[in-house]
C-alpha cells in the first residue's frame, strides 16, 4: 500500500505510522487517545514529532502530503500499465 511506502520514505516508527493512519482516517487527538491507549499528552507529542519528520504544520498538510504523494504513485502505476499494454501487439501477453 502507499501509505506504508511512504511511512519509509520518512522513516517514521511503528507508532507514528498507526498516528498517521489514524490522522488520514479523521480521527481527532482524543480519538487516538483512547485507539492507541496512551495520554493525550503523549498523542500531541507524537504529532509534534510526526509533524517535524514530515515537514508540515498541521493536519490538513500532512493530509495533503499523502494524498498528493499517493495520486503520484497511483499516475505511475497507471503510466507503466499504459507503457506495458503499448508494448504488447494486439494486447496478447507475452508468455
């Protein structure tokens, strides 16, 4: 999945990641606290170190960020599919 190559790419841990797929699934900061069982003290400095990892300053910037970088990697599976098929005559794949 996307999102998980893009956790790598920041090298973000085990535990930013689950803040990430709950951030992306609209989830506010009480909401996590109570998902991931720990403080809500802990959930904002979890977003604060997520935040710097990943160079933005909000919720609606890293929402963006992985919708953007997904719609990237969507378009280029999409280009080699489309590269793939151009290649092949009269569609039939070769064996």
């Amino acid at each position: 999945m996307a999102i998980e190559k893009i956790c790598g790419k920041f090298s973000l841990t085990p535990r930013e990641q689950e803040l990430t797929g709950l951030i992306l699934k609209g989830k506010s900061n009480r909401d996590i606290e109570k998902a991931l069982f720990i403080s809500f003290h802990t959930v904002k400095n979890h977003i604060t170190n997520l935040y710097l990892k990943l160079g933005v300053r909000n919720r609606w910037q890293l929402i963006s960020l992985f919708h953007e970088k997904q719609q990237r990697q969507r378009e280029a599976l999409e280009m080699i599919g489309v590269a793939e098929r151009e290649m092949r005559p009269n569609g039939i794949r070769p064996s």
